[in-house]
C-alpha cells in the first residue's frame, strides 16, 4: 500500500493517500462544509439505515466505516474495537442526529424519510452464521424506524427492503450471487417513490424504455391516439371468457395487428390488451399477478377487462424491438401533430455506411432493459409459450418525412438495422422460452430498409403500417401454436 494518509472516517473516496496530515484534514474540511450547506439548504433528508455492526475508536470513541485494514491502514485490536449496535443506541442516535439537524437550521423544518437496506450482509464478525447476523440487522433496524416514525410527525418510513424482499419477487431482484440488487430492482423502487412522493411530476425515469422490473411505458407513448382511434368503433372486444385463450399484449403496433386477427377464424380464442388503455400496469404487477390481470380505463369501455384463469399463449406486440425502436434508441421521436419544426420531430442517426463494433455495443446498451424484461416474462410468468412479434419498419414515406431523403436514399438504415440485429442475437440466445417472430424484411421492405410505402397510411410522419403488412408473422404465429 502506498505511503501517505487515507481519512479514517470516508476512506472509499481515496483513489491514492495524501501526503500530510495538513491536506487530509483541507480534505476533510471541505467534505464537512458541503456536508453542513446540504444540511442547512435541504428540504427533504432521505436516511438509509444499512449496518448494525461497526468499529469504534477506543480513544475517541468513533465509529468507522469499514474495518481497519480493510480499505487502508493496520487492524490493532487494542485501539479497534467491534460493536454490535442495539435498538436503543440506534433509536437514539437517530434522535440526535435530527435535534443536531435542527439546531444546525435554527429550528427550520424538513422531513426525513428514513428506508432500510434490503442488501444482506456478506459476513458478519459475530461467531454465527451471516443469516442470523443479517436477520437481526434488518429487524432492529426496521424497527428502529418504525417506532421513530410513529413518534416524530416530520419523519416518514419507505418500504424499499419490503420491495426488494416480498415474497412475490421470488428473489428474482437480486443478481446470482443472492446480495446485490439487479437493476431492474431498482427502478421498481425509485418507481414507487416517486409516485409516493411526487405523485404529480412527470420523471424521466417514469417515461424511460421499459424498467424490466415492473415499470413499463410504451415504446410509442405519442402515439396514444392511434391506438384510441384504431379501437373506437370496435366494441365489446374481449367479450369472451374461454379458458385456453391467447393474450395478445402490445403498444400502438397491435392497432393493426389486431385488425388483421379480426379477420381471421382464430380470433376468437384472442384476448387483446394495449398497454396504453390499461388502466393496472402488468409488468409492475407481474410478481403477484403473473401478467394475467388486464383492467382498462374506464373511458374505453368498448374493452372488456378480463383475467386469464388457466395461462397458454402469451403473445407480445412491438413493446421496443425493431422498427422505430432502432431510431428510438438515439433520441425521443414525436408525433407529427405536435406541429414541432420537422428536426425536433426526430433524433438524427449517424450516416454509417459500415456495421462497427462501436455501433454494435451502442445497441446492445441499449436492449439490455428490453432484454432484462423479456427475461422477467420468462421466470415470472405461468404461460407455458412466450411469443414476440417485433415492431415493423417505418414506411419509407415516413422516413423521408421525419429523416430526409439523404438518410434514406443513403441506405444508412440497413446498416443500422444490421447493426441492431447482431446486438439483439447477442441477448436473444441468453433467453428460453421466448420465440422471436421477425418479419420478412425481403418481402416487405424496399431496397433502403424502410417498410414498402404500399403499407403506409395516414399522415407523413405516421410511423404505423397497414393491418396487411402482419399477414406473413400471424401466419408464423398461428403455425408455431398449432406444433
């Protein structure tokens, strides 16, 4: 280890130890001053219980972080002491430190929300078994911030280690080594918190891809009124109740693929769920109800909610493979009746002639979310078959409109189309159940990659297709469940 001083009481923010006292204690200093500003500005102080186990400092008696020696410095057990915190020193410290807290603001309110640490211990220094030590972690300090909670009105308790480590989560939150918490986890925290506390705010986080662990939005949220308008004149859909029937579960692209099944002699063992007119949210809801329960809004009473008592089929429609996702995946796109200039319209994509492997991990980062969720489906769901047909390719009409004729006539889109498909191979083959239904670009997609404009319809920027341009993956479908 190298030679110098490392601040005993923050030592994981040392890449190399300093060289005197003098600019340790500038170091530390500096620390303590943002410490004490944060304090006096803050309106909210969101407090993590996580350990009961520490080392203190016989001649001061300060608790430390880690372990001596651990990060830096010499374990000396005569100046190094282990103590177990109980509830009561805990209780009261915690009392201290908000009477220091509002001391430091001359009495000025703000609200503490207190959360406990749903990752375990990894060892204990106690002579039993890590379980044990973390089972009495977790419990004295949940208590603890119960009873504080329930004595002080400024004080509030966020369930995030109920989260994380209820029941219905099937230990699917956590990565394979049963302690760190899975991204997805994560999200469907922050989720909750801000539909807790900031309820009418919108976060980017909320409108983001998919979450992966119960958060979803549609990959074409603008295009909420294609799918109003698609089923407006449809009614009692899903006035059915059969118990072998197939889910078909999609965003806006479902509008067409759904009018195409109509036609067809099987759709009437379909049962058909756009996520943007649920009113309950499946994937959030996928640990306790298995993706089974579709409710809708009361304003589109022409569907009928349903729930699948006996799951067989579970087939997905777009929800952010393929087709615009590709361009999504560089920026926001709008819908053209926002009336925005035709640049902000849609993001730019990169004139790229040649598929790299930069641009293969930049697509790849950008289906893990997508990927973690199709894998959620997987363990969480009693569908015996997953099917997903991906999203279809942006009329060429449309690509001309929002992308320009450079970009299309450069054949820049297949590259990549090419680029995506290598990245999505990559994450597809990690999955099992999931049977992928591409398209058959050859057939409906010109020469520059975008869907043949005999499937276009509407207005310039309508990124939809026709129902005819889902002939050929519900021919695939309807195969694939007939073996």
């Amino acid at each position: 280890m190298e030679d110098g001083y490392i601040d005993a009481v923050r030592p994981n923010v040392f890449e190399h130890p300093v060289k005197t006292k003098d600019e340790l204690s500038k170091l530390r200093n500096t620390h303590l001053a943002a410490v004490r500003k944060a304090l006096e500005e803050l309106d909210v102080l969101v407090f993590t219980l996580g350990l009961t186990e520490a080392w203190i400092l016989e001649n001061s008696g300060r608790t430390l972080p880690v372990a001596p020696g651990v990060v830096a410095g010499d374990f000396d057990p005569v100046l190094h002491t282990f103590h177990n915190f109980t509830h009561d020193e805990i209780l009261s410290d915690l009392d201290a430190l908000c009477h220091e807290i509002k001391a430091l603001r001359d009495g000025k309110d703000f609200k503490l929300i207190l959360t406990v640490s749903p990752v375990p211990l990894t060892a204990t220094y106690e002579n039993q078994h890590v379980l044990k030590s973390t089972t009495y972690s977790k419990a004295v300090l949940r208590v603890v911030a119960e009873e504080f909670v329930r004595s002080n009105t400024f004080a509030d308790y966020f369930p995030s280690f109920e989260l994380v480590n209820n029941p219905a989560a099937k230990g699917t939150y956590f990565e394979a080594n049963m302690r760190s918490v899975r991204p997805e986890a994560v999200d469907v925290v922050m989720l909750h918190f801000l539909n807790a506390y900031l309820p009418d705010t919108k976060d980017s986080k909320r409108e983001s891809t998919v979450d992966s662990a119960g958060k979803v939005r549609s990959m074409d949220a603008d295009c909420e009124e294609e799918m109003i308008e698609g089923y407006e004149a449809e009614k009692n859909i899903n006035a059915f109740a059969r118990d072998d029937l197939t889910v078909m579960f999609g965003d806006s692209h479902l509008t067409a693929a759904y009018h195409n099944m109509s036609e067809r002699s099987e759709a009437s063992t379909y049962a058909f769920a756009p996520v943007r007119l649920l009113a309950n949210n499946p994937f959030q809801e996928i640990a306790t109800h298995g993706f089974r329960t579709f409710v809708f809004k009361k304003e589109h009473s022409n569907f009928r909610d349903f729930f699948v008592q006996d799951p067989q089929d579970l087939a997905i429609v777009g929800m952010g493979f393929f087709g615009d996702n590709i361009i999504r995946a560089h920026g926001d796109m709008r819908p053209e009746v926002e009336q925005r200039a035709r640049e902000e319209l849609t993001p730019k994509l990169p004139h790229v002639t040649e598929v790299t492997q930069e641009l293969v991990r930049f697509y790849a980062l950008k289906l893990q979310n997508q990927m973690n969720l199709a894998g959620r489906l997987e363990k969480l769901t009693s569908y015996k078959r997953l099917f997903w047909i991906v999203s279809p390719d942006m009329p060429e009409n449309s690509g001309r409109f929002r992308l320009g004729d450079a970009f299309v006539d450069g054949g820049f889109y297949n590259t990549h189309k090419m680029a995506y498909k290598i990245a999505f191979d990559m994450w597809a083959d990690k999955l099992e159940r999931t049977k992928f239904i591409l398209h058959p670009w050859d057939q409906l997609c010109a020469d520059n990659g975008f869907t043949k404009d005999d499937y276009f319809t509407g207005n310039p920027g309508n990124i939809h297709c026709t129902s005819s341009y889902f002939d050929a993956a519900l021919d695939e479908l309807l195969r694939l469940q007939q073996m």
